[in-house]
C-alpha cells in the first residue's frame, strides 16, 4: 500500500532536489516512528527508510529512539559470542 502526502506548493517552488529531500525525510521520519513504537525491527525500519543499517541505526540514536534489545536478543548475541 502506498500512502500519498500533499506538499503545498510553494514550499517546493519547481525545486525537484528540495521535493527529494523532503520526500527521503519524511520516509526516513515514518520509519522512526514505526521502530520507536516497536512495530518494526531495526532491519525493516533501515530497509523502509532507505538508508544503509549503519545510518539508520545512527539517525535512530539521534532522533533518541531506544534500542529494541529484549533478553532473547541478548541470549541470542550470547549463545553466538559463546560459539
């Protein structure tokens, strides 16, 4: 499903790079929201939002999201490290 978003004109003024722009930010930004609510994992947030895991994983520290780290993730890196 795609959802669509009316931009008001003057704010793009024939600009493509601006409506670019916005349009990478607010996917970047609904992504957020999806993984701070715990809706989506990191993986599918960075795949939504268009960016790289690294960057996503950056953008959601400095938007101060918390890590979605539970005690099976944490069994899981352990079991892994012990391997």
């Amino acid at each position: 499903m795609k959802i669509g978003l009316g931009v008001p004109a003057f704010l793009l003024a024939n600009r493509s790079e601006i409506a670019d722009r916005v349009g990478r930010r607010l996917q970047c930004e609904v992504a957020l929201h999806l993984y701070a609510r715990r809706l989506v994992s990191m993986g599918r947030a960075a795949e939504l939002s268009g960016l790289s895991r690294g960057a996503f994983e950056e953008a959601a520290t400095l938007a101060g999201a918390l890590r979605n780290y539970g005690s099976t993730d944490l069994d899981a890196d352990l079991a892994f490290a012990g391997s």
